[in-house]
C-alpha cells in the first residue's frame, strides 16, 4: 500500500464520511457494545443497521453497501 492511498491518521481510504454525535441512554449503549461483539467495531455494527433499514425501504441497493472487512465476514461464515 502507498502513503498516497493512506489518510493523515494511518487509515486507508474508503470513502469520504462525517464525523457526528450520536446520544444514547447508557443502557442502549451497553446493549449496542454487548451485540456489536460479533462486528470489528461499534461504528461498523451501527452502519450495518442503518444501511440495513436503509435497504428494506428500497434507499439503498445491496450492490451499495459497505464491503464488510475481512475479518468480519470470516467470523460470518464460521
């Protein structure tokens, strides 16, 4: 990988995102850590929610959805 195809912070580039807040009942928050144990992050667990609804409401294509990382889809398929 070449340092042009690398970010300032170390990270290789996806695509363009945001940064926002979101707030949570402490409670929520637990219970979103607690089921996001089988993604790579909380981050990715929560966009694969959203892009999930975002899907059944026909806003999205399957075809548009973020690549899973590798070691999310090999835990998938055990």
């Amino acid at each position: 990988m070449s340092m042009s195809e690398v970010n300032k912070g170390g990270r290789p580039r996806e695509e363009p995102t945001n940064v926002r807040s979101v707030r949570l009942p402490n409670r929520v928050w637990k219970l979103v850590q607690k089921a996001s144990k089988g993604s790579r992050s909380v981050n990715e667990y929560i966009q694969t929610l959203i892009e999930n609804d975002l899907i059944k409401r026909k806003m999205l294509k399957k075809s548009e959805r973020k690549k899973l990382s590798s070691k999310t889809s090999t835990k998938r398929s055990q």
